[in-house]
C-alpha cells in the first residue's frame, strides 16, 4: 500500500492564485490510485476520497487545511471478512511556501494524510470473536464448545476428535 506508483496526468493541485482575505473553500473527490497508493491483500480502493479543504493565502505561503474521508474495503484481522472501513482525518495542514502563482502539488501530501489515517490493526467491529484457534469456527457466527469447561468433544467437528488421537 505505500508504494509510490503516480500518474504525473493525475495528481492532486491546486493553482495558486490572489485569495481574498478569509480564504477559500475547496471541495472535492480525488482517488487512492491517483494518490499513488496502491491496493494490496488487505486493503481495497473501490470509492473515492473525500476531502474538504480550507485555502488560505498568507503573502506569498499558501496554508491548506481540513479533512478527508474514505470507505475502503478492508478484511477484518481477526476474522477474515471482508468489510467496509471508513477512514477520516481533519488533521490536513500543510503550508507551501511561496507557492504564488505556482501549481501546488498536493499528492505526496494528501498520500500521506489518509495513510496515516489507516488503523494498525482492522477489526470489522469492537468485537469481533474471530476464528476458533482449536476448531476454526467463526465464532461470529456460531459457536463451538472447545472453550467449555471439561474439554468435551465439539460434536460437530469430527476432526477436532482426530487431531487429539494424533497428538
Ligand atoms: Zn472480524
Ligand atoms: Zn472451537
């Protein structure tokens, strides 16, 4: 995912132009893969960023601030599901300095922002049971009796009663 593979045609800019005062507002989508991040085993870019900027000219430096979001395909690190993961951060704030009359060039940057954004750990909620480590049932949708007191047998694994005769 943190690759850097951009299309120069596809970047993220901003022509840096006269402001008034109280700055401007700037809207619009962008993509992951215009970003440059690439999509990986994990990670799935089939929508567009969001982002909600704030311009605001200070003499010749040109301060962008706000906030992006996403919703990315994601598969759960506990269970292996896949769900949808939406991603925000209103920590954008970047000055480009004497960037006057000059095109900003926000890829890197915007890249960087929402990658930051990405949790170091995917679950798809709070509390995800994940897989069984003896049996490998899903535990969000069913339940299995290996964590009962007494070790019983799990009647509906067949296999869990032969991995004890091998050990
Ligand atoms: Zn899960
Ligand atoms: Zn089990």
């Amino acid at each position: 995912m943190n690759r850097r593979k951009t299309d120069s045609n596809n970047r993220l800019t901003y022509q840096a132009t006269d402001l008034p005062s109280q700055g401007v507002d700037w809207e619009g989508q962008t993509t992951m893969q215009s970003l440059g991040a690439e999509e990986d085993d994990r990670f799935q870019f089939p929508n567009p960023i969001n982002f909600s900027l704030h311009v605001t000219q200070l003499a010749e430096d040109f301060l962008i601030t706000g906030k992006l979001d996403v919703a990315v395909d994601a598969v759960c690190d506990r269970c292996a599901e896949t769900f949808t993961l939406n991603i925000e951060t209103d920590d954008v704030c970047h000055r480009y300095e004497k960037a006057i009359g000059t095109v900003i060039d926000l890829t890197d940057d915007i890249r960087e922002d929402i990658l930051i954004a990405f949790p170091q750990s995917c679950r798809c909620s709070d509390d995800c049971k994940g897989f069984c480590p003896k049996c490998g049932a899903n535990l969000n949708e069913e339940s299995c009796s290996c964590n009962q007191e007494g070790e019983e047998e799990d009647e509906r694994n067949p296999w869990a009663a032969l991995d004890k005769l091998k050990l």
